[in-house]
C-alpha cells in the first residue's frame, strides 16, 4: 500500500512538474528557433 501511495504521488508530482516546465521550455526553444530562420532569411537577403 505504501509503495502504491508513493508512486502515486510521485507520478503526480513529476506531472505537475512537467505541465509547468515543458510550455516554457518549448517556447524557449521556438523563439530560438524563429530568431534564428529570421536572420538566416535576412542574411540571404530574403526578408
């Protein structure tokens, strides 16, 4: 019963964890990303 509780609430928590972090995360790494298509497009002078 124990372990079951444990496990329980560490699923819970590594969740919550996960739906705060990863949003952030990913938008972290698209405006990287965009930034980085934008300047490359500039560069070649496409902009």
């Amino acid at each position: 019963m124990l372990r079951e509780a444990l496990s329980r609430a560490s699923k819970d928590v590594i969740e919550k964890i996960a739906w705060e972090v990863v949003p952030q995360l990913a938008e972290t790494i698209i405006r990287a990303e965009l930034e980085r298509l934008i300047k490359d497009r500039e560069a070649k002078g496409l902009a």
